[in-house]
C-alpha cells in the first residue's frame, strides 16, 4: 500500500462524469478542467448520433424490404397469368405427362420461395468507431467508452510521448470497461487520418489553437454519414482581429460586427465544407456553438459528386457597413430551371450600392461564410431532451441545457444577428426594451428570434430600413439631444419613416423559455475561465488572466496553488519566467522578475 501511495505522489486524481485520471502536478500533460462544457456537449452529441444512426438503419432496411416486396407481388401476378394459360390447356385435354411435369416444377419453385431471400439478408449495424484525433491525457476518449452506450472501438492520438503514456496509464486506471474499448496510439493525426480513409464513423478534432491543418485529413477519414465533431480556440483570429492570418487558415475574411462569434462558426463550417468538396463530399451541420473562449461545430459527411454543385448556393459573402450596424449577404450561386432541368449559374450581383442607403457610408466585404442553416433543429431537440433525461450524468447540465435551450429557439434559416445596444447607440438613443423592440418586429410581420451567442442578439427576416424605421419611430417618442451632421445617426434619422411602429406587446414577444422563466445565459461558474496554459509551458505574469494574480505570485515565489493543477508541483522550485537563461546572473535574472510583478494589475 505504500508504494502505490509512493508512486501517486507525484498525481492528482481528477474525476469527470464516470471517468478518472491521473494527472501530473507538473503540467507536463494538458488538461482543462474549463472544457467539461465542451466535453458534455459532445456526448450529448454523440449520444444522438448513435440513436439517429440506428433509426436511419432500421428505415433503410425496411425501405429495401418493401421494395422486394413490391417486385414479388409483380412476379405473383406474372405467376397467376401463367397458372390461368396452364388450366386453358388442361381444358383442351393436355396429356397427363406434361400436367403432372408442370405440378412438379410448381412443387419445386413453392420449396425455394419457403428459403430466406437474399434480399432479406441486411448488413448488420456495427457499433461505431470513434477517433480522438488529439487525445492528450484521453480523458474524452474515456468519457466516450464508458458513458455513451453502443459504442465500438476508440482509438485515441497523439504525437507526444508523454501524452501517449499519460493514456495508457489512465486506460488502465479506469478498469476492464476502458481497456476493453479504448486504445491509445503514438502517432501523427494527420498522417493517421489519411492512411484510414472512411473508417471511423466519429472523428473529434480539440486541438491547442487552430484545427486547419488537421481538416483535410479528417474529412477523408469520416466515414459517409459519420460525423465531424471540431473545436477552434483561436478567436482573435477567427473574429477579425487578425484577418489575414483567418484567410490564411480557413480561405475566408473575417468583418468586425456583434456578430463576429456567429461569424467564426460559418468561416469553420465553410472551411470544412471547401476541404470536403476537394474529395466529392459534403457537409449537413447538426449543431454549431459557440461556449465560453472557443467555437465548437457538428457536422455529418456524405459522398455525392452531384451534391456538392449546391455548395455555392450555401456560401455567402458579407457587406458591412462602416458607419451603422447594418449588414448585406451576396451569396455565390444560384439556380436556374429549364425544361424541367435545374443548371448552376454563378449568382447576380451586387446586392448594395458603392454607398449604404441608410447612412450613406461605404462597407466593408468580408467571406465567403457558410450562409445556410448551422443547426438541424430535430438534432438540436432530440439532444436537449436526451440530455434532461440523463440530468445526472452530466457535470455540465445547468450549461449545455441553457445553450441547448437557447439554440432551439433560433431562426435557424437567418445568418447572423445585430445587437439591440448597438443599433441605438448608432442613433444616440435610449435603448428600448427587448420585449417591445421584438414586438414591434412581430407587428409589422416579419420573424425575429434571439441567439444563443449574444443575450442582446436579434435574429430577424426584416429588412435593415424596417429596422432603421422602427427606431424612427422610437426616436420620435423619446427624442435625443442633436448630433453632429456626418455622424451615421443623423443620416438615418434624417429620413422619415416609412412605417408606423406598434410597440404593443406581441404574444410572442417572449419564447416559451422567457416565458417558463428558464435561464438561457449563465455566467463563468469561476474567475479566469480560460483555455489555460499549455502542457509544459513556464507559468510567468502573462499567464495572470488565466490563472489569476493569487496562482502567478505563488509560481514566482516557490509555491504553486494545489487549486489549479496546472503550475508545478509545490516541492519543486518555481520555474523560471520566460526568457530567463540559466547562465544569467542573479541580478539581471531578480530585475526582471521584479519588472514583471511590477506589472501585474
């Protein structure tokens, strides 16, 4: 007992739904204790996956069998016209030989059709194989074997070896369920992938950063009708702050607006959808999110060359004005149909003047992004109530029913969404209520909807001078002090409108959720919710606003927090701050450390 006590010393046990790991105090394996989020969501997920795909199974045998069922029914009435000839002929006094050779051949082909047809045996359902392209310490492979039911095989990848016995060593740690399931590889993902083409029915990219070297090998190793579970962290990238290196990446550029978060989501999906097309596949989204630091998105991949001509009808390039908040989508095809044939045509253009009609600035372009529907609302309501059935297995529940909840209410056929705050700070005024704002919308006929990425988001098939005309008509009732005259506020309110608001409170003012009053936007459980530091990184004073100040000045002076798991073990001296050399002399390396705790806020 006291070896194993001595060999645990130097690990923490960390427990997540019905999984455990041993973790090193020295942060030499990465482990985020903040994705549990990501985690739960994705068996969730996953879970739906499994029952979807048994029910499109069981649907396709019985479309098969009903088909053979037909063509037997055509033979019978082939078979009855030819029993009627053969009673004309024993009418017209038929030898008894022949009768009785025609009875015998009848005996013989009753006996054959008593045998199982060919066509009634179906391939049996295999259990699907799971691939974690990234495993680290395997703890979601883990969680996958040993939570989600009806699972075959999952084969966890690495490329560094430490993260590789780190597997190992927790496969084994959680028993006969997981060694019996989960494998763990030391291997490069890319390579991997591309060397099992079709083969695993889930493929999950989580990497450090950026997933866009990883998905063209991905895309081939899905199997058709498998499913793509992929993770992107780099937000500043994705969001606009730097769009060159976003073009770089995923072909797309980002515009800066509210929606930037939604907007990251659509440049992954076209990303995948470009890297699938390449190999005669394509994309159909399930469920895309965006959770906490990072985007997370759900796709199913099939096979069809015909297909893929439809993948221009669902990218669009975006128009953004640089004075209001208004937004335009140029899509990148259309269809024309002749003579009951539908040809591909690139589409006509452009949708806005060199100048907004509403302010009269010029915009910005940014794309292509994915501009057709992000979710699959079966998907989406089947997953939130297998999740509410199972209350108890997530560590996660309160959050991913409340994104869940949320994502079921979107329109799911309207691209992006403008925030309420931001479209009455361009005209200076007093901001209405989200109740009546969204009232008046629905009096003047048109849809709206919130989003699960901005609790002030507004989702809406209005178009921008209705809105612009609905805050008219709000400026005229609480009227604001003037503006300067190039300002994009007084362009707008320059103009009269040409609708007459209602803000009388619409019964559909509130979704079912407001009204149940079920929360939709929970704050960060912690203080410094982050993606955390990488495996075996020095924890310096840059890392403040991951761990906080409390952890930082603890690694500096020689006593790492036990609470974060993720700076050195406490017996150890603290680690250097980066750039600090060994052959340095103490005072340089005591000016620099004081400059750095001089620093922090």
């Amino acid at each position: 007992m006291a070896e194993v006590e001595d060999k645990l010393k130097d690990y923490e046990i960390k427990r997540e739904g019905e999984a455990e790991i041993l973790m090193l105090k020295s942060n030499a394996v990465f482990f985020n204790p903040v994705q549990v989020h990501n985690r739960d969501m994705s068996i969730a997920v996953l879970r739906t996956f499994v029952t979807k795909r048994k029910e499109e199974h069981e649907a396709l045998v019985n479309k098969r069998n009903k088909s053979h069922q037909k063509n037997k029914q055509g033979e019978a009435s082939i078979q009855n016209g030819e029993d009627a000839s053969t009673s004309q002929l024993v009418e017209m006094d038929v030898s008894e030989k022949d009768l009785s050779k025609a009875e015998d051949e009848v005996d013989e082909a009753s006996k054959e059709a008593t045998k199982t047809p060919s066509w009634k045996v179906t391939r049996e359902l295999k259990p699907p194989l799971v691939l974690e392209a990234l495993a680290a310490s395997g703890l979601r492979s883990l969680r996958y074997a040993r939570e989600v039911d009806g699972l075959g095989k999952v084969v966890a990848l690495d490329n560094d070896k430490a993260s590789v016995e780190a597997c190992k060593r927790n496969i084994k740690f959680n028993g006969a369920s997981a060694t019996s399931k989960v494998e763990a590889h030391l291997a490069d993902a890319r390579v991997y992938m591309l060397t099992h083409p079709k083969e695993f029915d889930v493929v999950d990219l989580d990497p450090y950063g950026s997933p866009s070297i990883f998905l063209d090998s991905a895309v081939q190793a899905v199997a058709d009708g498998g499913l793509l579970m992929c993770t992107a962290t780099d937000m500043a990238v994705l969001c606009g702050t730097n769009g060159e290196v976003c073009y770089s990446k995923y072909g797309s550029y980002p515009t800066k607006g509210k929606y930037c978060h939604e907007m990251a989501l659509r440049i992954l999906l076209a990303s995948i959808e470009s890297h699938a097309n390449r190999y005669k596949r394509y994309i159909v989204p399930v469920l895309s999110v965006f959770m906490d630091f990072y985007v997370r998105v759900f796709v199913r991949v099939f096979t069809s060359a015909s297909e893929i001509k439809n993948t221009p009808l669902k990218l669009s390039y975006i128009y953004q004005c640089v004075g209001c908040d208004s937004f335009h989508l140029q899509c990148l095809g259309r269809t024309v149909s002749k003579n009951n044939s539908v040809k591909h045509a690139p589409a006509i253009g452009p949708v806005v003047s060199q100048e907004c009609n509403d302010c009269g600035k010029k915009f910005n372009v940014g794309g292509p992004i994915w501009s057709a529907p992000i979710h699959d609302q079966d998907w989406v309501v089947s997953t939130l109530t297998g999740v509410k059935s199972m209350k108890d297995r997530y560590p996660a529940y309160d959050k991913i029913t409340s994104v869940l909840t949320t994502v079921s209410e979107e329109l799911h056929d309207i691209p992006l969404f403008f925030s309420l705050h931001n479209i009455a700070g361009t005209v200076k005024c007093t901001s209405p209520s989200l109740v009546m704002f969204r009232s008046a919308v629905l009096n003047a006929g048109y849809r709206i909807s919130s989003t699960h990425v901005n609790p002030l988001g507004v989702k809406s098939d209005a178009p921008w001078d209705v809105i612009w005309d609905i805050m008219r008509c709000w400026v005229k009732n609480h009227p604001i002090k003037e503006q300067p005259r190039d300002s994009p506020g007084t362009a707008i309110l320059s103009k009269s409108p040409t609708l007459e608001a209602n803000f009388s409170r619409a019964v559909a003012a509130l979704s079912k959720a407001q009204a149940k009053k079920v929360k939709r936007f929970l704050p960060n459980p912690e203080r410094h919710w982050g993606p955390k530091v990488r495996a075996g990184r020095k924890i310096t004073s840059k890392h403040v606003s991951l761990l906080g100040p409390e952890a930082i000045n603890g690694a500096l002076n020689g006593a790492v927090s036990h609470e974060d798991g993720n700076g050195a073990a406490p017996d150890k001296p603290a680690p250097e701050p980066e750039g600090i050399k060994e052959d340095e002399p103490s005072t340089k390396r005591q000016k620099i450390i004081d400059d750095e705790q001089a620093n922090e806020p």
